[in-house]
C-alpha cells in the first residue's frame, strides 16, 4: 500500500505496515519514498521490582524498538530506546526531512485486553479510559521538512523546565514518559513530568478553545483540561494536562499562547506532584496519540 502526503504547515503522522511506502512530497517539491521492511523490540534491563499495578507487578525498566527502512531506496536502521535518558531523542535527518519514530506495534502485550497477541511485553495501561499508545499499522511515525516547524507559530514553554528540558529522573517514579514502562508492565500513555503543586501552565500554541474534559466537579477523580487548535492545514490538534488544580481563564473562550491557564500538579498525583501530558492529532481522515515530546523538542528550538 503507498501512503501519500505533502508538506503542509503543520507535522504529519502516518502509520505504516510492512511493506507499506509513503510518497511524501517536500515544499520544495522534492519526492522522498519511505518503505517499511521490518520492526522489532525487545527489553534492555530487567531490574525494576516495584509496587504491582492492576494485579500485575513487572520488572521491565528500560526497552528499545527498532524499524528498518528503504528511504529512497536506501537502507536506513533507527533504533529507539525507551525508559532511560535517551527517550527524550532526536529526530532522524534524512533527504531533507526530519523524522520521528514514535512506536510499534511489537512492544505490546494486547493478549490482556483480548485483541490478540502481538507478542510483545507492555500492557496498555490507559485503554480502559481509551488512551492507547499501540499503532493500528506495524510502526507510527511523524514527519516534516527539515527546515520547517512542526507548527506555523512560534511555541511557548508549556511549563517551566528547571532544566530547561524533561530529564527521565522527573518523570514520575523515573518511568513515565511515553510509552514508560509504568510499573515495570504498563505502557504509560502521556509524558509524566514532576513539579510542585501550584505550578502554572501557559498555553504553547493560541488556543481556538479550551475546557475541562474532565473534572472533579463531574465526579472524576482528575482534572483533565484540554486546548484544541484547528489549523489552516485542516490538522486539529488537542493539547491535554492532566492534575489541573485550578483554571486560570474561563472554559469555552480562546486563550493566547503564552497566558498562563491553569495551575496544575495537586489532583490525583499519587506517589509524585506531577502533571499527565498527552498530545492528539486528528486530520487526513485519521486520529494519532503521539509523544509530548515532540512539542517539548520544537519549544526548546524556539526559546533557545
């Protein structure tokens, strides 16, 4: 099957399945080919052994999952590790693209939510609640010109960084980012990262709107807000946090980038004060759960 997307404004996800080609059109009208031929994963370090969760105690701390590509018709190995340091990665430059390799399908165990078995290691942690990390196609990807931004507008700080950039030792019990081995088993979907309570979060991109998904005042147990923003391209994206104290600015208004909307970290933490972050894209006929990460990547390009 061959995919085929263009440049446009604003990245682009796909899903590939072995064997799979897409024909991606730079803006400069160049033509790159990506095939996929192959995937795999496997676990680097076994050595974890804490609090059992949902009845099933792992002991997985770090993994790694790798693709093999023709690019161009050019061999091209990427190798992705999960769970340390190094999850917080570069995309890969190539024939003037940058790409992100998100995930694959071998890391997951679905045997225990009846899907059948992939053979893999990690369970879903949220799908109960339908966040769900696992491709649909073998491997999931995202891609944009090398010399292009993610996005059209400049980012701001979604929140403050001490370092200046997630570190995997704040990232929960050093566990949760995405896709982190939660609790030696689960695959943890969202980008955990620890702070005080009280903390303030700002707007990265303008908001179109913004709300509550959730909240304690319906009954939930957590405060889950959501931005959403729909592009001149036709993507939507929806920007979601998780352990909201309070909102800043009213629901169902606009809120610029860079306003400070809501303070977070206080409802629902657990063992860590820590705010949940999740990105969701949805355009050309599909909707993609992808790593925060790669918001957190081009806002540290563009307040370096």
């Amino acid at each position: 099957m061959q995919i085929n997307r263009q440049h446009k404004s604003t990245m682009t996800p796909f899903e590939l399945n072995h064997g799979d080609v897409l024909a991606y059109t730079r803006a400069d009208g160049g033509l790159v080919n990506i095939e996929l031929l192959n995937t795999s994963a496997e676990v680097l370090e076994r050595e974890y052994a804490r609090k059992a969760y949902g009845g099933t105690k792992g002991d997985i701390s770090a993994y790694a999952f790798t693709c093999e590509l023709l690019i161009n018709g050019e061999p091209v190995s990427i190798k992705r590790e999960v769970g340390n340091a190094n999850s917080f990665y570069e995309p890969l430059h190539i024939a003037g693209v940058h790409i992100w390799f998100d995930a694959v399908k071998d890391i997951f165990d679905t045997s225990f939510d009846h899907r059948g078995d992939c053979g893999g290691f990690l369970i879903e942690k949220d799908f109960m609640g339908g966040w769900v990390c696992m491709p649909r196609q073998s491997a999931r990807f995202v891609i944009q010109d090398a010399d292009k931004s993610i996005c059209p507008e400049l980012m701001h700080h979604w929140c403050e960084l001490p370092q200046r950039r997630p570190v995997i030792e704040d990232c929960y019990n050093g566990e949760d980012c995405w896709m982190g081995p939660y609790g030696g088993k689960f695959a943890h979907c969202g980008l955990d990262i620890n702070m005080p309570a009280g903390c303030k979060l700002y707007a990265p991109i303008k908001f179109d709107t913004q709300y509550y998904l959730n909240s304690t005042k319906s009954g939930f147990r957590n405060n889950r807000h959501v931005g959403e923003r729909q592009w001149d391209d036709k993507s939507r994206w929806l920007l979601s946090a998780a352990h909201i104290i309070d909102p800043l600015v009213d629901e169902n208004i606009p809120c610029k980038s860079g306003v400070a909307y809501a303070t977070t970290a206080g409802t629902a933490i657990g063992a860590h004060e820590h705010t949940h972050f999740n990105l969701q894209i949805i355009e050309q006929g599909g909707s993609y759960l992808l790593d925060p990460w790669i918001l957190f990547w081009q806002m540290i390009q563009d307040q370096s």
